[in-house]
C-alpha cells in the first residue's frame, strides 16, 4: 500500500465527498464536521487549506486518490511548542493501518520542526481505532477527561494522548 500525504486541491472534491459523507464517520469527530458532506462543504474546506498559509492539513492518498485527512493545529501562548492531531479517513478504508501509516509520516515531516516540541489528541475512549493509531505511533496516555466531549447529546469521557518530539 502506498499511502502518501500531500496538499488538497480542486481535483480531490469529488474523492472528499465520497469518503466523508457518512454518518458513522462523524461519530466522535467535531460538531463542526458536516453531515450531509456535500459538494460545497468540499469546496469550502479545499479553499481554505489552498488559501490559508497556516493550514497543516494533507490529503491522506493511495495512489493519489484523496481517501483522509490529517492535520496539525499549532497552539499558541503558553502552549506554542504544541500541536493538536486531527485525522479521519474514508469507512472503506478503516482497520486497514492507513492512518497509522500516514501518521507515521506526518511525524516524520514535522520531526526537524525546531519549534514543534509535543504533538497531541484528545480521543473519545470508545474509539478504540484511533486509540490504537496513536499507541502504534509511540503516543502515551496523559490521563482522563471526564465527560469531556459532548456529541449527539451523549456525553463521553476521552483520553489525552501526547508524542513528544526530542
């Protein structure tokens, strides 16, 4: 398998759409992550990681087709040594060592980064995938948050992951 990571562009909408349209993707991602994911949520989100000069966000690629997304959100104040970790992939491509894999390289892009001390994720504790993603990278759990994550008028306790970089 040859998963690559690179920026989004225009050619990725209709890939985009296809894998993030589903409603057990959501299931512990961000309120802000739509569903239904149409064509203009694609858009949107395309133009801004085109757009924005501060976007840490790649395109998770087999054989160039956009299948996921990964990102780093750096921090700022007291906490600008940190990033925060998102990542989802398309459900035809779960359980499958993509993410782990792509999350390897994200590391390995980001490890001469002399400003980047710690990369962390906060995870809900049923998502046992991610948990095992971020285990697979080296990432240690910090601790737990109780009743931290509200989604779907449930709310979850999760887990704080961190990988320090030096």
């Amino acid at each position: 398998m040859d998963i690559q990571l690179r920026k989004w562009n225009e050619h990725d909408i209709d890939s985009l759409v296809s894998n993030a349209n589903s409603q057990n993707l959501t299931t512990y991602l961000r309120n802000s992550f739509p569903f239904p994911y149409t064509r203009d949520c694609a858009k949107s989100f395309i133009d801004f990681c085109t757009q924005t000069s501060s976007s840490h966000n790649y395109a998770i690629t087999i054989n160039d087709i956009a299948i996921g997304n990964i990102s780093l959100d750096f921090c700022t104040d007291i906490k600008s040594h940190s990033a925060e970790l998102g990542y989802w992939i398309g459900e035809d491509y779960w359980n499958k060592g993509y993410v782990t894999l792509a999350l390897q390289k994200l590391i390995q892009l980001y490890a001469s980064d002399k400003t980047l001390k710690r990369i962390f994720a906060e995870v809900v504790t049923l998502n046992v995938g991610s948990i095992r993603v971020l285990e697979k990278n080296g990432f240690i759990n910090e601790g737990t948050f109780k009743k931290s994550i509200y989604k779907n008028n449930i709310l979850y306790d999760s887990y704080l992951y961190s990988l320090l970089l030096e």
